[in-house]
C-alpha cells in the first residue's frame, strides 16, 4: 500500500481493522463506506499525507485512536449533512467536519 493516494472502501464492509493502513504514507483520501461500524486501533498509522476522511455512515463508528504517531497536519471530516451533530458529539469532535450531499 506504499503507493496509494486515494482509497475508496466497499459497501458491506463493518469492521476496519487494526492499522489498517499502517505506513501507507501517500495516502491523502479514503471513503469508508456507510456500512462501517467500528474501526480498530491505529489504522492509519504513519499516514504522513492523510488530508481527508469521508464517512458516509450516519452513525459515527466507534473508534479508539486513528493515529499514532503525532499529526502536524489537521484531517478534514467529510461526513452525511444531516449527520454532522451526531459526529460534533461523539469521538470525531476534534476533527475539521464537513457536511456532504449524498
């Protein structure tokens, strides 16, 4: 995964995994899908380049930490319009959010 920039998961996808994306280090956007439950520990670990994260579940997934090492650059939020609060409210808080038209 050393190569890539831009990754769009799947529908039906529930559970991302533990790092995950671990030293995918050009990635700059990913799409998870609005299937998506829980994300495990750290996946995207030394993702230097992540600039975007774009969530179509209408509910925020469970997390318990994205990154491991320390982020010199924010992440922006994309997440469903009517579902901004419920991300504003929960874990993602700390996060730039923006509203999407799906």
């Amino acid at each position: 995964c050393k190569e890539l920039k831009t990754v769009h998961i799947p529908e039906n996808l529930e559970t991302l995994g533990r790092g995950a994306f671990w030293e995918c280090r050009k990635l700059e956007h990913i799409t998870l899908p609005r299937t998506l439950r829980s994300i495990g520990a750290v996946p995207f670990w030394y993702c230097d380049h992540l600039q975007s994260i774009t969530l179509l579940c209408p509910t925020p997934p469970v997390v318990d930490s994205l990154f491991e090492n320390e982020r010199t650059a924010p992440v922006l939020l994309r997440v469903p319009k009517d579902n901004v609060n419920a991300y504003h409210t929960s874990s993602w808080a700390s996060f730039h959010i923006e509203s999407i038209v799906l």
